[in-house]
C-alpha cells in the first residue's frame, strides 16, 4: 500500500526515551532544516545530538553553535560522521538529510551501512538509478528508512485515505491534484538566492525542477490517498523564464489501472499562489477536496446530496485522522504538525525496530523507500514524455 510502512504486528510505540538523531545539511540559510527540528522535537521524541549541517566547514560550525550543537559532534561531512556516530555507546540511531536531492542518495548509503535508521527529504534522489540502488541497500540492511512527504501527515488527508478505502466514493474515477507557487516567477537564481540556486542547477537538482520539487507532492498525494497505480502519463513541462534549465511549470495527464483518470498541475510561476496544493477526487458514490491552505476542513459531497463539511476533530472525521490530531477542533494545526506527524511515525517504527526486529503496528503510516522511487520514476517519466511532444509514456 502506498505511503504504509509494510511492518503488519506489533502492540504500538515502545518509549525508551528520546530517539538520537544527527541531521545533514540544514544549516545557516536553509529553510527545511528548521522545519525539520521543530517537527523532531514537537512530541519530545528526537533529540538532536549531532550534524553534518553544511559542506562549508566554518558554516558547518557556525550553524552548529546557533541550534546549540555540542561543537564534538559537528562534522566537516557526512563520510565522517556516519563512521565517528557508529563507533559512539551514545552514537546517532537515525540521521535526517535535508540536502539538495543530489546528496540524499550517498548521504543515506553511508548511514545505512553503518547500521543508522534514515529519515530523508523527498525527492528520494536525484535519479532513478540511484533510487534503485537505495531501495535494495534499504531492504539489505532493515533499516527504518521514512520519506519526508509530509502532507501525507495531515489528519484530513488520513481522513480521505480512509474513506476511498471503505469504498465511501465507490468506484474512483477521477484524480486532479494541483500544487502551484509563484516564488520562481523571476530568475532568483541570478540573484545568487541559495535555495532557487540548487533547485535551478541540474547537477544537484536531477532532471526535474518544479516536477521534482512540488510535483512529487501533488502525485504523493494522489497515490497516498486513492491508492490507484499509474499505468502512463503525458506530460507538457516548460521553463518558462529564459535561461533556466530546469521546468518550471508542468502539465500532467494521468492514466491509472483499473480505468481511473487523472490530472496534475504544477507551477513555480503562478503569481498570487504561495502554496497552493489541493487534491479533489470522484468516484461513482461521491467525491471529496481538500486544500492546503485550510487543512483542518475536508468537503465530501455523496452524490445527489448536499455537500459535507468534515472538520479535523469533529463529526464526521473517523479514527484514521483522530490517531494524528493533537488538539480539539476549532484550534488550527498545520504544515509544522503534519511534518511531526510523520515523525512521529517514524519514531514508532524506530522505537519498535530496537526491540531485536519488533515491528510497529499496523496502523503505523509513513512515506516508504518504495514510494520515493516511484516518485523520481514519476519525475523522469514526465521529463521524457514532454521530449516526445507529451508522448503516453509508461512509468
């Protein structure tokens, strides 16, 4: 099942303190990185004890000093402190790597083969090669390797999930899912900005730009919540500011097995957007939407009836999204609680593995090595569709 670890026993979280974790990259001027402490730290169960938070070594040791590391346990690079955690009693049991996508492949090999549990922004890597590789060297070593796709952690997401599998929409027959920014709408990357500047280099960004970067989200989400396998796709990608090397707009139809359409629109050059994901699906009994931006609020609307408003924590919001809501409703939780909820996750599978191989319960959901494939498969299928003038092309 997409986006669920596949551990199918256990009795639920173990607790036997904070799990240790070291991150990579992250540091001064990274916006992700302090997403992901705050998320880590949110339900007390991470805490930071090393890093590797910068290729640079003085910013390396200056973004360590800021978040209050012990300067021992802030390395010059990942190779080191993979090997320096390892042979420590008090060592790491699992790093986060908030690099561009072109480290997230050898940063979490050098990890997993020294035994450290990974959790990893998304895209998986920068290649489907590499993704490959890393889902067999993940399977080898049995560790928890948990993929940052953290909209799958919104309790209104689990909430929709839940309901397309008791078969509340019947039959789906249409998936649209969009994900449009304007951030991109002018070369910031001539600016010298560091986050426009990788996501604009093909060498660290891999083939896709927008693709890559938001359109896996949108797909993610598809597949996360109606759990249809793509069959093909058309896609049409542009770079639509000159001199960019990398898309920043797509255009994607979707053909799903079973006889299930689909649609996604990703944009990082739709002015007046800031993050705008949404998802919508039908089926034969009814459909349902959800947005980003108003998260706690899912709209179901059954066929031939008037439309629905199940809000997180209320009526109509079943057990799925109740597992992941921290507060009553009326009192807004958002992007920072769902990225710790997948934390959160990832903590019940790691505090379950230190029980000599024990496995978390099965309701235990989280973006897998599996899915992180299947997204940089999505991302590379899209890009040789467009070169074949949106040719149908097989994932």
């Amino acid at each position: 099942m997409v986006g669920a670890s596949k551990s199918e026993a256990g009795s639920g979280p173990i607790r036997y303190g904070p799990i240790r974790y070291g991150m990579v990259g992250g540091g001064q001027g990274a916006f992700i990185g302090g997403v992901h402490r705050i998320a880590a730290r949110m339900d007390g169960d991470f805490q930071l004890v090393a890093g590797a938070l910068s290729s640079n070594p003085e910013r390396a040791k200056a973004s360590a000093a800021d978040i209050g590391l012990d300067p021992e346990r802030s390395y010059t690079s990942y190779v080191e402190m993979a090997k320096a955690e390892a042979k420590r009693p008090d060592g790491i049991e699992a790093v986060a790597i908030v690099t561009p996508n072109n480290v997230h492949f050898p940063a979490a090999k050098a990890f997993l083969e020294a035994g450290i549990h990974v959790i990893c922004d998304k895209p998986l890597t920068a290649t489907l090669a590499e993704a490959k590789k890393l889902a067999l060297l993940v399977e080898k070593t049995g560790k928890v390797f948990v993929l940052t796709h953290n909209y799958t952690g919104y309790p209104m997401i689990r909430q929709a999930r839940e309901m397309v599998a008791k078969g509340q929409l019947g039959d789906i027959r249409v998936v649209q899912a969009e994900y449009p920014q304007d951030w991109l709408t002018e070369n910031l990357a001539a600016t010298g900005q560091k986050q426009a500047s990788w996501r604009a280099d093909p060498k660290q960004s891999g083939v896709g730009g927008a693709t890559g970067d938001i359109g896996t989200h949108a797909y993610n989400l598809a597949r996360f919540v109606t759990d249809l396998e793509l069959d093909s796709l058309s896609a049409d990608l542009d770079a639509f500011v000159p001199g960019r090397l990398l898309d920043d707009n797509v255009n994607v139809m979707l053909r799903f097995k079973g006889g299930a359409k689909g649609m996604i629109w990703a944009s990082q050059v739709a002015p007046g957007h800031e993050n705008g994901l949404k998802l919508r699906v039908y089926g034969s009994k009814g459909g349902i939407e959800w947005v980003q931006a108003d998260p706690n609020y899912l709209w179901y609307t059954p066929f031939g009836q008037p439309k629905q408003l199940i809000t997180r924590g209320g009526v109509g919001a079943g057990p799925a999204a109740a597992r992941v809501t921290r507060v009553p409703s009326g009192h807004p939780e958002g992007y920072l609680e769902g990225f710790a909820n997948i934390y959160q996750e990832a903590a019940r599978a790691i505090r379950a593995a230190r029980k000599k191989g024990g496995k978390p319960a099965k309701d235990v959901i989280y973006p897998t090595v599996q899915d992180g494939v299947e997204g940089v498969a999505f991302v590379e299928a899209c890009v040789r569709s467009s070169k074949k003038n949106a040719a149908w092309t097989k994932l």
